[in-house]
C-alpha cells in the first residue's frame, strides 16, 4: 500500500528475517522481535508517505534518529533499522556531520496528470498514512495527481497554500482546516474557490463561517456513547482533557456534557482540562500532566481527546504507581493501537475510519467535480458511531 512491488518485497523479506530468526530461541524472543518488527513496519510506513506524498519534501532535512525515538517512543534499533530501509530505497540520504535529508522528488510523480490539491492542518503518526492512503486509491485510479501541503495548524500559511493551489489551477480541493474551532480569517481566498466553481470538500472538520461540505466523524455523538459508558459502569465523577482549537475537540465536549446532562450527572469544570497545538508540548510534559492530575485525582474516569494523549496520561500514571482501570477508567477516541502489544490495557476507544474516510472523500469530490451544480447540493458524509470495546473502564 505504501510501497511498489520491489520495494514492498523487501519490506516483506526484512520483516520475515526479523520475525523468523530467532524463532529456534524461545517464545519469549519471538515475542519481542515481532513487536519490534511492527514498530519498524509502522515506522517506516509514516515516513515513506510523507515522503512520496510530497509532505517533507525533496532535500528537506529529515527527524533525526534522537527526535524519532522521542516521538514515537520506540528503540535506536528500531528507528535505525527503519531509516537503513528508507535510504536503501533511495528515499533518504544521510551525510556525515550534517544529517539525514530527503533524496525524493516526487514533484515529476504526477506528470502532466491534473491535480487535486491536500491542504492538512497537520499529519498524525497514526493516522495521517492511512487517510491519505484512502484519497490515493480513490484519485489515482480516476488519473489524478496530489499536490500536498501543510499548515501546521497555522492560519498564515494556510492563506499561503491557498494561494498557491489557486494559481495551479487544480481540478478540486480537499481540505483540512486549521484552528478550525474558530471562524476562519481567510474568507477572500475561500470565496475566490466559490466563484472559480473549484469543487471542494472539507476533511475531519469544517468552519462555522464557510459554507462548505465536510466528511467527518460523528465527534459529538462518539463522546456521548463514551460517557454513557462510563456512567452505566458506576462513575459520577467524570473529568476530560480536550484541546480547544479544533472542531474535533469541541465537538467531543459537546458530546461528553450533552450525556452528563441527560443523565442527571453532576459538571464539574474544574475536572476539564484544555490544551492545544501551540501548547501541547507543555501541557503534556510531564510537569504539565501533574498539573493535569492534581485537579482531576479525585474523578474515577476520564475521557481524553485522543489514543495520544491516552498514552501520555497512561505512561504518567504508571510512573506515579497508578493503574487503568483500577485507579482510574480512560476512554478515548481513534482506535490509533499506539500501545505497545506487551500491555494488558485495550482502551475503550472511538474507532477513527482513517482508511475509509479518506476513500469516502476522495469519492465524493470526485463525484463533486462531474456535477456542475455541486454548490447547490450536499455531499457532507458523517461516520456512524462505533465503539472498540477495551478492559480500561472498571465497574464501580
């Protein structure tokens, strides 16, 4: 899926000599060689989509090894072995003394085929390659190339990206907004795609102020299936960490307070907690999560905003002696599998369609682009709830 046959055969070969190896030892070794190899798989498969989608592009500098293992938590062996695969597909470069850089051009991909354009607030580790997957396999096989680009949540560069695709001349757009929590400032640009009739679609979330349609997940009503399972499992005092500038996360609270209210349970605001891009570094450091917990140590359950956060909470509990769900009950969203599979902990999640929602979208603009009254009808898509059940929620 992320690699052509020569290079998809190798990751194949790798990963058999990993799993297979040492398989004459012991169980236990087998065990932790084919984490290990999952870990690299998953590595490997973040970094050659954002390279062949053009998201880090050709003789940018790569994350070194250090800033690798820091964000995905996983070995120097791994991340290693992960980077010798990238730079033996001739994806990467390495130079002594300076760094690992993108030897990639994937600027002359798409030849002369036309281009819908991607406009992401940001990529996830765990979701970003298999949305995008999902929106390669729709457009491609309809002839159309990908012209990707990257706000980093900021407001200033979106306007610079829409700029660009603008001039471009792309068939549609599919776009992800940025600070989407907000009413979005680039109301010029946004109009100029109306007039010029640019067919586009909004993924993951959309703004108040633009009247575009948008597949999405069903956030607010995920949240409420979420608390109602905590209250049908004893809890009444519910605390949440949500991030606030964008729409996913205000959504997921307008669910979680709409179900406390139906339910008779007792708000408290002092048990929500609230981050966002800007601060999300500090807010979940580990000074900041403390900061988190000392106003939240009384609540039995918590909901929090995604199976990332999850993660750093879970880890900085474990560090304070805690345990999910003995001490505390999680439920989140994304069903991301971040968790290493050597823990007993399966979260109660709300599944994130990742692969499907990018297919779905990619379908509909497509379908948007053949009907030349697409601004008069509606091509908005919401996911139906669903729920991975877990062992994080105790009964109380």
């Amino acid at each position: 899926m992320y690699t052509d046959r020569k290079s998809g055969f190798a990751v194949q070969i790798r990963l058999r000599i990993l799993i297979f190896g040492l398989c004459g030892r012991n169980g236990e070794f087998m065990h932790k060689t084919e984490q290990e190899g999952l870990k690299y798989q998953k590595l490997y498969n973040w970094a050659h989509t954002l390279i062949t989608s053009g998201v880090i592009k050709n003789m940018d500098k790569f994350p070194s090894e250090t800033s690798l293992q820091k964000k995905f938590g996983y070995s120097r062996q791994t991340v290693r072995t992960a980077l010798q695969q990238l730079e033996e597909e001739g994806l990467i470069t390495r130079v002594r003394g300076s760094g690992t850089y993108v030897s990639y051009d994937s600027s002359g991909v798409n030849g002369e085929r036309p281009q819908i354009g991607l406009l992401l607030s940001y990529y996830s580790d765990y979701l970003f390659p298999r949305v995008y997957d999902g929106i390669e396999a729709s457009l491609t096989e309809k002839g159309y190339g990908i012209e990707v680009a990257v706000t980093k949540n900021r407001l200033n560069d979106e306007a610079i990206y829409l700029e660009g695709l603008l001039k471009g001349n792309v068939s549609g757009l599919i776009i992800e907004g940025s600070r989407s929590a907000f009413p979005n400032p680039n109301i010029r640009l946004y109009k100029e795609i109306k007039r010029r009739n640019i067919p586009t679609l909004f993924i993951h979330n959309h703004y108040e102020n633009m009247p575009f349609d948008s597949v999405e997940m069903s956030d607010s009503r995920s949240a409420y299936e979420l608390t109602r399972i905590l209250i049908e499992n004893g809890h009444r005092r519910i605390g949440g960490i949500f991030k606030y500038d964008d729409r996913q996360g205000i959504e997921r609270y307008k669910g979680f307070v709409q179900c406390l209210s139906d339910y008779g349970v007792k708000f408290d605001d002092d048990c929500i907690r609230w981050y966002s891009t800007k601060d999300m570094e500090e807010k979940l450091s580990k000074k900041g999560l403390l900061r988190m917990y000392r106003r939240t140590k009384d609540c039995t359950a918590m909901m929090v905003y995604n199976d990332e956060v999850a993660d750093y909470y879970m880890e900085f509990l474990e560090e304070r002696g805690l345990h999910v769900p003995e001490d505390i009950s999680l439920v989140s969203f994304d069903d991301a599998e971040l968790q290493d599979s050597s823990t007993s902990i399966q979260l109660v999640t709300a599944v994130h369609p990742k692969y499907q929602l990018g297919r779905i979208t990619a379908k509909h603009l497509l379908r948007m682009m053949e009907d030349p009254e697409w601004q008069q009808k509606n091509y908005s898509y919401r996911f139906p709830v669903k729920i991975r059940d877990g062992n994080s929620v105790r009964k109380i």
